[in-house]
C-alpha cells in the first residue's frame, strides 16, 4: 500500500474488495439475471490468472479479447491484468483491417473470442496472415479452457508501473496507436472518478459504453472497482431498454457520450420513478448545450460534463455535484491532476486566452508502444501530456474547448471552431447529429460545409437550415454547403469522426 492507502496494482484492489467488501454485488447481467460479488469475483479473477500462466505465457505477455460487454469479457480483463499480463480489449466496430493491424502491433500471444465475434476475428487475423493462438470466451462463464494446467498461484507480481492495459486509438489520422496504461494510472483514473463524483458503496452505476473503449472501462469499471460499489453491465446499449433498465436496478449514475444523449432525448419510452438517479456523467466530445439543457429539463436529472482521454485513462476535469455550480458548454475544472493551457512553446496562457490543452498526473500514460518517437511528441519534458485540444480556462478554472487542433477550419486566415457550427446546427428541432469540417478553398484557403442527420420523420430545406444558421452564426462562419446523412461515421465510444467526413464527401 502507498502512504494514502491506495492500492497500489488491481491485484491489491480486487483482494482488498473481497476482504472487504467481499458479500457486496459487484456485476449484474440484466440478459441473464445472474449477480457477481467481489468475493465470487477474485476467485474467478484468480482462476484465470492461474489458468493463463499454466498456457505458458512469459510476464508482461499480451493477451488480446474480443467480445460485447459481459460479465465474462470484464472479469476476463481482469484475470489477464491481475496475474501480471497486459490485456488488449480490441475495438469491435474497427472492421478486420485495423483490428488485424491491432493484433500484429500489440505482439498478442493469444486471443479470447466470444461466439459472435468469430468471423470478425477469423477475417482480422486472414488481413495479416496471422495464426495466432485462439479460445473462446463465453459472456457469462468467462473462458472456456482447452489444454491449459492450473497452476496453484499465478508466479507474477505486478508493481504499480507494470502495464496492465494496452487501449488502441482510434486512429481517425493513420493507423491507431497503443496507449500503454500501468496498474497505477488504471487506479488513479479509478478513484478520480469515484471521488470525483462521490461514488460510494452503496451506488449503483449502469454500463452503457463498450469496455473495449476507455470511457467504458475506465469510468464504469474502474470506477466501481475503486467504490467498491455496483456495476450493471447489459451487452450492450439500447435506447428502448434504457430507462427500463435504470429503473429495474434502481441505478444511480451512467456515464454516456453525446450522441446516446441525442437518441435518449430522441426516444419517447416510458421514463418511470428516477428518484434514486443521481447524475448523468458526459464525456468523450463535448455536450452541445442544447441537448444538455433539454435532457435536464425533461428528466429532472443533473449531467456532469466531463473531459478525459485514452491517454489519461478517461477522466481529467468534470464540473461539480449539485449543488455546487455547473457551468453548461464546459468540462469543469482539473479534478486530481494539473490542467494548464498553453501556448506553442509549452508555457502557460493567461486567463482567457486561447491554447493548447495539457495535462499532467497520475493517470497519465506511460506512452505509445512501440513509438518512442509519438510519444515524445505527447509528453513534454516536464511530463505535460499534449491533448490536441484547443481552449481556454475561465477565471473560475473551468476549461472550454473549442475543438481539435487538427479540426480547426483556418478560413480567410480566421480559426473557426467546428463545434460552434455543431452546436447551431443542433438548436434546430429536426437535426439529431451534426458535424461541421473544413473543405479547401481557392479563394479562403479552406471553407465551412457539414454533415447532418435528421431525426426521425423530419425533413427540413436546406434552405431553411442555411437561414438557420446564417442566424445564429452570421455569413461568414455559416456552411457552405449542408450535407445530409443517414448515419454520421463514429468511433467505439459514439464520437463522430469529423476527419474522415471529406472523404466520405469528395471521395473520387
């Protein structure tokens, strides 16, 4: 134990939750009924450890998992990470291409595959050639073993700098990258959230995103790890189940992205009793302050928006519980790491003023794998983490994003948030998404269009949008040209890709 008493590595976590803790649910399938408590949950933990070491498998080996969020897939992370291996959640909705890349870079010695993601998996490894070593993961049991001898304790004994997860990016500009996160910024990020948001042992949180995204996994799980409190785990999200679910086990927090906001408001389910809901967490984009006003309205539930990165291992800045002020269209202020906006040369802006976004903390990564020189490029000197977020920070120490660097539109020589078109765009009743991109220009250099979707059965002008926002963003900043979309392309945690929408458009 460290001298705050923290667990130092997710072995000493889990044991200490089954000592402790131990009659206290930890998971619950809603698919199946079935409950697992922290005591049942370090002997299964335990059981894979050792069964992972009986396969052979040198210190530090990578293991990689494929499969939809269960109680199999999460206690099977955890068996990988707790005996002393590194475990690399794959990116489902990546296609075979990226996730045949992930499988070769990340020097994986074996793969766990639950049922419905076989043929994904089979086609992943044809992209690369590979043969690696494959086992079934059943979502409920965990994994089924063939040909692997128990041992009686596993020999590896992780310290709080030994890597415990590696979490592919996105890779929305090349090929995705591997965020390496010890044990030690795994339980930072952990308790971050818990204390963050006063989670305690009697709440009771609902798992809404995919734990092969950091959001996932790092807030919801490590998160009620940390608590010591309850996790609902469902396979997946589903808007007509949602509030259904919130009610049945009477949750008291989620925490969801932007575009699940949109389609929860979208939906007229019945709501039920959310006496018992403390909080809805945002992350991951920003919140346009429209859906966030209309969801508080009309569910008389407060959101906390947040900001975190894979690299962070989720969260470093959120604004605080009722009743304490929130401020709508900012993530909040630093929350258990420092938080400094800065200019080209690393030094801090004033008040005010527009910058970089960097961080720097316990929950920061250890760095990419295999590209020293990425991650030399993303921690500074003085271990600053570079976000690629432009914004700035109020006199209260709130942070305000204004976007991406690699997003800003530069027109006429003028910078042009994105998200201030999103946000436009999104105060009109018939849009359910937007995102706004930059397009080369002769005569601006680069110009403004965007991408739409429109809710269900609405359909509106383009002339009408195009007024629209010339009304709230003038002439200047208004799109060029408005492009409507069935679906808008996204990442694993819901985030819309705005880079790849140029070529989706202009593609030849």
């Amino acid at each position: 134990m460290t001298d705050q008493q923290h667990p130092e590595t997710l072995k000493e976590q889990v044991d200490r939750n089954a000592q402790m803790r131990g009659d206290t649910v930890w998971l619950i399938s809603p698919e199946t009924g079935e409950e697992v408590s922290f005591a049942q949950a370090q002997t299964r933990i335990v059981e894979i450890g050792a069964h992972l070491c009986g396969l052979g498998l040198k210190e530090g080996a990578s293991v990689a998992i494929a499969a939809p969020n269960s109680i199999g897939s999460c206690l099977m992370f955890m068996g990988v990470v707790y005996a002393g291996f590194v475990a690399v959640p794959l990116n489902l909705v990546a296609g075979p291409a990226i996730i045949g890349y992930t499988l070769r870079h990340c020097e994986a010695e074996l793969i766990f595959v639950s049922d419905e993601c076989k043929e994904l998996i089979e086609s992943a490894q044809g992209e690369q050639g590979l043969g690696l070593r494959t086992m079934r993961l059943d979502l409920e049991k965990g994994p089924v073993w063939e040909g692997s001898d128990v041992t009686v304790s596993p020999p590896f004994h992780p310290k709080g700098q030994t890597i415990g997860l590696l979490m592919y990016t996105s890779g929305t500009t090349g090929k995705p990258k591997g965020v390496m996160l010890s044990h030690a910024n795994l339980l930072a990020a952990g308790r971050y959230i818990s204390s963050g948001h006063a989670i305690t042992k009697n709440d009771r949180a609902l798992c809404v995103l995919p734990i092969y995204h950091i959001n996932g996994l790092c807030v919801s799980v490590m998160g009620t790890l940390v608590s010591a409190s309850t996790l609902v785990m469902p396979y997946r999200f589903s808007v007509s189940t949602f509030w259904e679910t919130i009610v049945r086990y009477a949750c008291s927090w989620f925490s969801a992205v932007p575009t699940q906001y949109a389609y929860i408001l979208n939906n007229d389910a019945p709501v039920g009793d959310l006496s018992h809901l403390r909080f809805a967490r945002s992350a991951s984009a920003p919140l346009s302050p429209d859906i966030h006003r209309r969801f508080e309205e009309r569910f008389k539930v407060p959101i906390i928006e947040t900001m975190g990165l894979t690299e962070t291992g989720s969260q470093i800045t959120t604004n605080p519980l009722p009743p304490a002020e929130r401020k709508i269209g900012s993530p909040g202020a630093a929350y258990g790491n420092e938080i400094m906006v800065a200019d080209a040369e690393f030094a801090a802006v004033p008040t005010g003023q527009t910058g970089e976004i960097l961080v720097r903390g316990k929950n920061v990564m250890q760095g990419y794998f295999k590209q020293p020189e990425e991650t030399a490029k993303t921690i500074t000197k003085d271990g600053w983490l570079r976000t690629g977020d432009l914004g700035y920070m109020d006199e209260d120490s709130f942070i305000y994003v204004s976007g991406r660097i690699k997003e800003l539109i530069i027109k006429g020589g003028e910078n042009i948030a994105p998200r201030e078109i999103d946000e436009a765009l999104l105060e009109h009743p018939s849009i359910l998404e937007a995102a706004a991109f930059a397009v080369p220009c002769e005569n601006h250099g680069e110009r403004v269009e965007a991408c739409i979707r429109f809710k269900d059965k609405a359909d509106v002008g383009i002339d009408v949008l195009m007024a629209h926002c010339v009304s709230k963003l003038g002439k200047f900043k208004c799109p060029d040209q408005i492009h409507v979309m069935e679906d808008l392309p996204k990442g694993p945690s819901g985030k819309v890709q705005r880079l790849k929408l140029y070529g989706m458009i202009y593609a030849a």
